[in-house]
C-alpha cells in the first residue's frame, strides 16, 4: 500500500510531528509513503516543533529525534514531489499535515482541492491534523455535514497574541472548517483528539499526532487494533 503525504511548502513551516508520527506509525506497517508539496522540493518544519531546539515545544518527542537522526529521512524533506505533478491514482490514501505554513498555501488551493477531491471520489482515506485541517475547504461540498476536527480558533488567536501582530494566519482551520458546515468539534487546547467519520480521519493538534497516526492506520488497513466488546 501506498500513502500520499502533502506537506506545506510556505516558509512558515509545517509542524514535524505531524509528520514524523504517522510516518513511524504507517512506515513500520510496511505501506509505502511519498512526501508532496505545492511546489515541490525543500519543505522547513517549524524551529518550535524540532526537539533539539532550545525552546522547543516537543523537546520529548523521541519519534521526531528519531527521524531526524537517519539521513535518508532527512532528505526526503528536501526532495518533496510537485503536488500537481503526482499520480494520485498510485497511492491508496492521502495525509496532510499541519503546521501555520498550511494556512498560507494549502487553503485555497486548486491543486490541494484536485488530490483530495481525487482520494474522496475514489473511496480512499482521507486524513489531515491540526492546520493541516483546513485543506478540506478545497472541498466543502464532500465534507458538509462530516464530522471534523483541526486546530481550535482560540488556540490561533492565542498564538498571534503571545508572537504579536507580525505572526499572521491568513485563514484559521476552525472557521473554515465551520464555514464549509462540517460538524467541528473540539476539545482542550492541548487535548489529543480524533475524529473518524467514514473514510475522513482528523486530528486536532499535534499533541494528536499518535492518536490520529493509528486511527488513519485502522482506517487504511480495515483493521482496528482496538476490541470494542
């Protein structure tokens, strides 16, 4: 099997969880993944989200130290394949990760619209976290009246006030998802969540990015690693 991860290509960055953890946990499950940007080529994941940064906000994340500690890997953040360019018909599902970069240039995008209105029309997963979320208004009229979640209004507000007036967020993942009339919903701030309606799976922060990388896993697979009695 193979999986289409769409990546944010904006200098603003993405968020490297967000990558790291469903990569570890498809990776390790022997289905192939693909690394697509906008624009292709080099993708920068935010300072805050590398934990060998000295303020970073993952310091403990063992997967992302992981990751970045095999060169190979590494590399693929460089090399990222032109989204337009792809052939979708290749891959079984899509992810798109999160960080403030895909505020900038995965909403609105025809390109990102294209590739997720692909995956929806041939009854593949679709998945996206946190920021990554608002990709799914390139196509409101598949997701109106689906549940979702992403990243909170109040968090984005919180942040541009904490880094101030030049910390810009051009389109906030919780209205937009709101606006297209999803059914978002939330939890904490901080709080894991996901959200799995049908074959679209949603993860509101990266501190859901395990969370969300198993339930995108079971979904993929057809196979849940959870009894439910």
């Amino acid at each position: 099997m193979k999986v289409l991860f769409i990546i944010s290509g904006s200098e603003t960055a993405f968020w490297l969880s967000e990558v790291t953890h469903p990569y570890w946990h498809l990776i390790e499950r022997g289905i192939e993944i693909d690394f697509a940007s906008p624009n292709g080529g080099k993708v920068v994941y935010d300072a805050y989200s590398d934990p060998y940064f000295a303020n970073s906000l993952e310091a403990e994340d063992l997967v992302s130290k992981g990751y970045l500690s095999d060169k190979a890997l590494v590399a693929k953040l460089d090399t990222t394949l032109k989204l337009s360019d792809v052939d979708l018909a290749a891959y079984d599902a899509v992810h798109v990760a999160g960080g403030r970069g895909a505020t900038f240039d995965l909403y609105p995008n025809a390109d990102v619209g294209n590739a997720l209105e692909h995956f929806w029309a041939k009854d593949k997963i679709v998945g996206a976290i946190c920021h990554g979320a608002i990709a799914l208004g390139n196509i409101p009229e598949r997701i109106r009246g689906k549940r979702t979640t992403g990243y909170t209004l109040e968090a984005d507000l919180g942040l541009q006030k904490m880094f101030g007036p030049e910390f810009l967020i051009p389109h906030y993942p919780q209205t937009v998802l709101e606006e297209t009339g999803s059914l978002y919903s939330r939890l904490g701030n901080n709080d894991p969540y996901v959200v799995k309606d049908g074959k679209l799976v949603t993860g509101q922060n990266q501190q859901s990015a395990s969370e969300y990388a198993i339930v995108l896993l079971a979904a993929i697979t057809g196979s849940s690693p959870v009894s439910v009695a």
